[in-house]
C-alpha cells in the first residue's frame, strides 16, 4: 500500500474542518486532494482523533508484518512437507 503524504495530523485537521461546517470542496482544494480521497479518509477514519489515528497506522503496518511473515513459514513448511514426502 502507498504511504500517504499527509501527516496523521493533517487528516483529522481536515475531517475536524468538514465537520464544523467548512465546505467539502474548500477543505479539499486547501489540501490539494480530491473529493474521492476525502470521503475515503471520512469513511476510515470518521470520529478518530489524532493519536487513535496514529495507533490505527500503527496496527496496520504490524499486521501486514505478520501477516508476511505468516506466510513466509507457511511456505516453508510446504516445501519442507514435500521433500520429506519425496525421500519416503
């Protein structure tokens, strides 16, 4: 996944904005995004702070950490499983 140029900070900035009742289209154009990657950032990350926001990024990487090294030792195992099958 694409590392986003905005801080965590930055994010909740501008749904904290939207919310308060600054137009859509004037928080997106002082950022320099579209309309598509606000409602994006509205959907994941609407009601978050900064630091939950913060811990959620955290999370996230630590996942797909996990998640590659699960698959790693799977993929060991499987060969593993294949050549003890071939000797026998």
């Amino acid at each position: 996944m694409k590392k986003s140029k905005f801080t965590d900070q930055q994010i909740a900035f501008a749904l904290k904005q939207a919310e308060s009742g600054t137009s859509i289209d004037e928080v997106c154009r002082k950022l320099g995004i579209s309309q598509q990657t606000f409602y994006r950032w509205k959907k994941k990350f609407a009601g978050l702070g900064t630091e939950e926001l913060r811990r959620l990024k955290q999370l996230e990487e630590e996942n797909k950490r996990l998640k590659s090294l699960v698959a790693d030792l799977s993929l060991d195992k499987q060969i593993l499983q294949d050549v003890l099958s071939k000797k026998l």
